[in-house]
C-alpha cells in the first residue's frame, strides 16, 4: 500500500514537471510573440521618428539658412543706412560749400566790376594828362624854335659889331646850342608821349571791354541770383530726401535686427528639437535592438513561434550554401581567398551603385538553384539570399536581378538588387551575426519614398568552419 502511495506520488510530481514545463513554454511563446509584435511596433514606430527627424533636418536647414539670409539682409540694411547718412553729410557739406564758393564767386566779380569801373576811370584821366603834356611838349619845341631863330639872328649881328661884338656872339652860340638841346629833349618827350598815348589808347579800349565784361556778369548774376536760390532750395528738397531716406533705413535696420533675432531663436529652437528627436530615435533603435535579442534568444532555445519555420528554412538554407561553397573549393572550383573576396569593384554606369568579386561566378551558379524554390514555400516570403558579412549581395532573386534602366533610380533601386552593398544597421548585422538564427524587424527600402515593413530572419554560413555571412529570409509582415 505504501509502494502505492509513493508511486503515486511519484507519477503526480511528473505529471507536475510536465505541466510546469508545458506552462513555461506558454509563457516562452507569450514573451516571444510579444517580444516580436513589440519589436515590429518599435522598428515601425523608429521608422516613423527617422522620417521625421529627417523632414526635420531639411526644415532645420532651411530655417538655418532663412536666419543666414535674414542676418545677411540686416548687414545690408545696415550698410544702405551708413551710405544714405555717408550721402546726407557729403549732400549737406557740397551743399554748404557750393553756396560759399557762389557768394564768393558774386562778390568778387560784384568787386571785379567795381575795379574795372575804377580802373576806366584812371585810365581816362591819365590819357587826358598825357594830352595836356604833349600841349606842354609843343609849346615848348615851338619856344625853342623861337630862341634858335633870335640866337642865329643875334649871332649875324654880333659878326656886324666886329671886335665889340665877340662876347655877345658867345652868348648868342650858347643859346642856340641850348634852344636845339631843348627842341631835342621836346621831341624825344613829343615821341615818348606819343607811344605812351598808344599804350594808353589800347589800355582804355581793353579796360573799357572788361568794365563792359564785368557789368555784363554782374548784371548776369544778378539776374542768375533767382536761379542760384532755387539750386539751393534744391539742394535742402534732396537734403530732406536723403534725411526721410535715412529715417526708413534705420527703422528698416531695427526690424531687419528683430527678425533675425526672432528667427536665430527659432533656429536654436528648431536645433534642440532635432537633437531632441535624434536622441529619441535611437533610444527607440536601441530598445527595438533589445527587443530583437528577445526574439533571438527564444528562437534559439527551441520556443516554437510564428517565425519558427521561417528561422528552420534559413537554418537549411544556410547549411547547404556552406556545403556547396566547401565542395567548391575542394574541388579547386574555386581558390578559399577568391570566395571570401571583399574587393568589391563598382560597375561602372549603374545607379544605384552595384559591384563586382571574384566569387561572382560561383554565386551565380550556385544560389538561385538554393534560393528560387524558398520563395514558393510561402506567400509571405519576399525575398531570400545571401549576404556577406560586409552585406555584400552577389545574387539576388531572379525578380530583384533585372537590368538597371538609365536615368530611372527608383526603378533601379526596386529590382536591381543583386551586385550590391546592403550596410545598413539591419544588413550589417545579419551578415555578421554568426550565433545562430537571427530575427530583425525593419522597414525595407522599396525606392520612390515607399517602404514595407518587414521581418529579416538569418542564419550564419559557415564553409569549413569559418564565417563567410549568413542567408536572409524577407518576412512580409
């Protein structure tokens, strides 16, 4: 009875174990559906940040250069307003010196004038002392002619007298050689008198024509004073101008200020919101990474979940690539350095961007023939191939292996996808990844601004045990 009991009791505990073991696995599989639905609501709601921080980049850039253009307006509204007061103080101080040098230019030729009047005026009565001089110089010529005639007629008697007239006749000789000094003298002054008459004539006519000259400006600007009045007057309207002109730049100036100092505040503002995003995303990244983990840790210790056939046809997949590229190379089809190449080598003339390696050849021939028949084994599958761990895609699916169009990026990107370099965060890590089965949700770039939302699920390839990347399986969600 008591064998009974404690066989009993025995066959209780394992039916507990059982149980327990069964209720752990529930909870394995809770936490690993939850794990991924979480990790495809993170990656999307990642994706969604990312577009928005990088919307907000492009506005944080736009609104960097409105705050450079709004500082570049008011360095130039500051520079029109130093021109406009530079050309206030040359206006006033042209304004200022013009009306100077016209009063003094009126006064001296008010003064120019006044000479001349006087200088016609002397001139005048100079030539009338000349004149009278000359009367003088002919009088007295005609004086000394007389005395020459009664000094030669007393010298003809003095010869009469004899002896008692030789002294008067000395006398008389003297008086004629004086009378023809003098009658000399008087012509010499009657010839001086009559150049200088000449000069004077000349002086008078030439004075009298800038006395004319001068009359006629002073009279002109005299008559000119009204126009000179409304040159100045001129002068104050354009000062006035320039003063209002001044007046608006200097309020344009303030504003000019203001809006930029609104603007750079904004900017500021626009910054720390896109660093504020920044940092958010990838807190966002990094929890969908852990989340990810989840994901890969239930999967590798045998929890069955809805990725779990996925995960077993990449596992499969990634074996029998790893044998064949093994044969390869024992085979001598193929040199070990040749298959791991990582000289990637652009062709040339494609968009986006494909390339080349010495492995090509092999993965062209034996891929597809792996790959082609994983995509009918679910209408879910997207997309299969393998990946080396630079994220190096030599050999697509047939559909993604078309021939690039020219000028036609977006068509490219869509089903041109073979020869290319997938390095981003989740291709990198796929083709890295060398610790079993690896599941990521992220968006995948389908080109022309569209994305799907996507499960990528990997497994490592391994050839003669060492790591060559790993075989991805696109999961539509």
């Amino acid at each position: 009875m008591s064998q009974f009991i404690l066989d009993r009791n025995k066959q209780c505990e394992i039916i507990n174990d059982q149980k327990s073991n069964t209720d752990f696995k529930k909870v394995l599989q809770e936490i690993s559906n939850i794990s991924s639905t979480l990790g495809l609501d993170l990656v999307s709601a990642h994706g969604a940040i990312d577009d928005v921080i990088k919307s907000h980049s492009i506005q944080t850039e736009k609104f960097a250069l409105l705050a450079q253009i709004a500082k570049d307006l008011a360095n130039r509204n500051h520079e029109v307003t130093q021109n406009a007061n530079d050309a206030l103080e040359i206006t006033i101080s042209s304004a200022a010196d013009t009306d100077t040098r016209i009063s003094h230019a009126m006064v001296a030729i008010r003064n120019w004038a006044s000479s001349a009047s006087q200088s016609s005026v002397r001139i005048n009565a100079l030539a009338n002392t000349i004149d009278q001089v000359q009367v003088i110089a002919k009088s007295i010529e005609d004086i000394a002619s007389n005395i020459n005639m009664l000094a030669l007629n007393a010298t003809i008697e003095a010869a009469r007298a004899g002896e008692f007239g030789r002294g008067f006749a000395v006398v008389a000789g003297e008086v004629k050689a004086l009378s023809i000094q003098t009658r000399s003298a008087t012509i010499n002054i009657q010839q001086t008198l009559s150049a200088l008459t000449t000069e004077i004539c000349a002086l008078k006519n030439a004075s009298s024509e800038d006395l004319q000259q001068a009359t006629s400006m002073a009279g002109d600007m005299d008559d000119q004073s009204q126009s000179l009045g409304a040159l100045k007057e001129g002068f104050i309207n354009i000062q006035n101008r320039i003063a209002q002109v001044v007046d608006n730049t200097k309020e344009i100036e303030l504003k000019s200020g203001d809006l930029y100092n609104q603007i750079n505040e904004m900017t500021n503002e626009v910054y720390y919101l896109d660093e504020v995003l920044k940092d958010g995303g990838k807190k966002l990244e990094q929890i969908a990474i852990k989340g990810e983990n989840i994901m890969q840790a239930t999967s590798n210790i045998g929890i069955d979940s809805s990725d779990s056939q996925f995960i077993e046809t990449a596992k499969t997949a990634a074996i029998q690539i790893g044998e064949e590229f093994s044969k390869a190379i024992l085979s001598q089809k193929i040199q070990k350095y040749d298959l791991f190449d990582t000289n990637y080598v652009e062709i040339a003339n494609t968009n986006p961007v494909q390339y080349i390696t010495k492995n090509i050849s092999l993965c062209d021939e034996i891929l597809p023939i792996i790959q082609e028949p994983i995509l009918q084994k679910s209408n879910k599958i997207a997309f299969c191939a393998a990946v080396d761990k630079n994220g190096y895609l030599p050999t697509h699916n047939n559909k993604f292996s078309q021939a690039q169009r020219a000028n036609d990026v977006a068509w490219n990107t869509a089903n041109c996808r073979n020869r290319r370099i997938f390095n981003d965060r989740v291709g990198l890590k796929s083709g890295r990844n060398s610790n079993g089965a690896l599941v990521q949700a992220y968006r995948r770039d389908m080109g022309n601004g569209n994305f799907a939302m996507m499960k990528d699920i990997s497994y490592p390839i391994f050839v003669n045990g060492t790591h060559w990347g790993s075989f991805r399986i696109g999961v539509i969600i």
